[in-house]
C-alpha cells in the first residue's frame, strides 16, 4: 500500500515536449530503414527467458470482446464505431432449405466490420506525426488511402512477444481506481514497481493498470470511456520507463496517458508523440488487465510471459490483438 497520495498533474509546454522527445529518440539507432523501433530490444534470449517465467499455466486474454456493445459509440468526428459482427450464412439459411440441408455436411459463415483501433489493440508508429513527422523521419505522404507504406503494424508482427510486466498502481495507491484527469508521474511508477519486487528491463513490455476499464464494468455502462477524461501516465513517466528500454507501454484506459493530457494545446497527446514518434515504442490501449491483476497480486509474481502480436493487416496504422499472458 502507498504510504502516499498519488503525484499531482504536471504541466509541459511545446518547448517542454520537443526537449524530451529529442532526448528519447531512437531515430537511425537500428538502422535508416528500421520500422521497428524499440522493439528490436526484443531478442530470441530474452523470448526464451520469458518462457521461463511460465509456473502455474495460467493464461489470461487481456482484451475486451469484439462486439456491438463496446466502448465505441461513434462520437462526433470519429470513425470509430464498435465492431459490427455480421452473419453471412446461419441457421436459419439451413433450416429454411431443410429438406437439402439435412443430409451431409452443411456450414454457417460470418464476417465482421471494425475500424481497427476500436477495441484492444496497438498503435503504429505511423498513428502519429508530429511536425510533419513520423517514426525515423517518415513524412506523411508515406501514409495514403491505400495505408501505411512505412513503420505499419505488420512491421512488429514477430517482435510483440516477450516478458511483461504489469504495474498495478490502482493497487498500490489501495483505491479500486484512479479518477479521470489523475496523472501517473515517474515516482509513481518507481515506487509501485519497489513494492511489487519488480524490475523493468530491456525489451519489457510494461502493461499499467489504473482500474479505469474496472469501473466501467462496475457501472455496467461505458459512458464516456472512449474519449473522455481517463487516468493515465503523466508525461514524466517517460522518464521512468524510456532510460530502461521498454518495447511496448499498454493500459486498461483508451489513451494510455492521462487525459485531458499535460502538454499544453498546441501539442496534442504528448505522450504519443515522445513514444511513438520519436522513442518508437509501442502504444496498448483498451486492454483488460483486471483478472491478471487478481492473480499477480494472489501470489506476488507480476511478470509473465505476454504474447500480443497485432492482426498482421497490410499497411495499417493499428491493429487489434488479443493479446495473451502466461503465468
């Protein structure tokens, strides 16, 4: 339990932002052709040693159903809408023709219609741009109506498995969850990790949970879980997590960083700028880290072994998963 309060919300100017992504960023460190950044520190020692982590076979799915009932309601100047499943061929076609489907092998069929970030899943590198720019110095006419010729999803494909770790702040601080608009800063991290006896290290994959996505479900209603005021990591967590090479940050919320954000306006997401943009680390959003959280903290152990590859959908700027833990 936290012998303190959670941080205060911090404050970061444009100036702010642009000095903490220039010190983060990775741009031409693998390479000028490499699209995929942070996760090159995943190596096939360290997906072996994450294989070691596996004790009790407990496997967890961390994400929400893909389904009509989800967190996107079509808001105001977003596509996103939930997925809408859709059956080709079903029992009915069978039963209406059953004097023919009765006899031998017969089949149902269905499809699905989403837009690819509207339930749990990764942002790509080339989600965002920032003045002009995307991950390892991208323009955006690297991005056209026929999708993403650079830094798509497709790209970290092979590079998604590995050790994660779950920081669970809600918790740490003891509250079922942490209030929208509460920023997660540096210390906080640092201390919730000490208290778990956990260390973050190169190649983690770093899931937080802030109990946001917990009390949704509480409330039996989304509400305005999508695009409205969230928890989330402050801008300051970068400074926690970036010197210890992470390949990837997720959270239970549906921006990662707290919202409203603390960089000022005219940076929008600062967050997804230093991380995407220039640290090329990898951005998990609307995961469900609920029962892994129960189980971590039932037995102490918060690392596991996380397989999260993205669907491998040609030149897409995001991808949905259903990312697994391992225990």
């Amino acid at each position: 339990m936290a012998q303190r309060p959670i941080s205060a919300r911090r404050s970061y100017s444009a100036a702010d932002v642009r000095e903490m992504a220039s010190r983060y960023r990775t741009w031409g460190q693998w390479g000028p052709d490499d699209e995929r950044g942070s996760t090159n520190y995943v190596t096939t020692e360290s997906v072996r040693a994450a294989a070691g982590l596996v004790q009790t076979g407990q496997v967890f799915s961390l994400s929400i159903p893909l389904d009509r009932t989800g967190p996107n309601r079509g808001r105001p100047g977003s596509a996103r809408v939930n997925p809408q499943h859709v059956m080709y061929k079903h029992g009915g076609d069978l039963l209406a023709d059953w004097d023919n489907a009765r006899h031998g092998m017969q089949s149902t069929d269905d499809g699905v219609y989403m837009p690819l970030q509207a339930g749990t899943q990764w942002d790509a590198f080339c989600h965002v741009f920032f003045d002009g720019e995307t991950y390892n110095g991208h323009g955006p006419q690297t991005v056209t109506s026929q999708g993403a010729s650079h830094n798509a999803i497709t790209e970290v494909v092979e590079t998604t498995t590995g050790r994660g770790v779950l920081l669970d702040v809600a918790r740490y601080f003891d509250v079922p969850w942490l209030e929208p608009e509460q920023a997660i800063q540096d210390v906080d991290l640092a201390d919730c990790a000490q208290a778990q006896g956990v260390e973050i290290g190169e190649g983690d994959f770093v899931l937080v949970r802030t109990g946001h996505m917990a009390r949704r479900r509480q409330e039996e209603f989304w509400g305005d879980y999508a695009a409205g005021p969230a928890p989330g990591l402050g801008l300051s967590a970068c400074d926690y997590l970036l010197p210890r090479m992470v390949a990837g940050i997720a959270s239970d919320t549906w921006g990662l960083e707290v919202v409203p954000c603390e960089s000022l306006p005219e940076v929008k997401f600062g967050m997804h700028v230093v991380l995407l943009v220039n640290a090329g680390v990898l951005i998990g959003e609307i995961w469900d880290l609920d029962a892994l959280a129960t189980a971590c903290a039932a037995d102490g152990r918060y690392d596991f072994m996380l397989c999260a590859p993205p669907l491998p959908v040609s030149g897409a700027v995001g991808a949905p998963l259903n990312p697994i833990a391992i225990r």
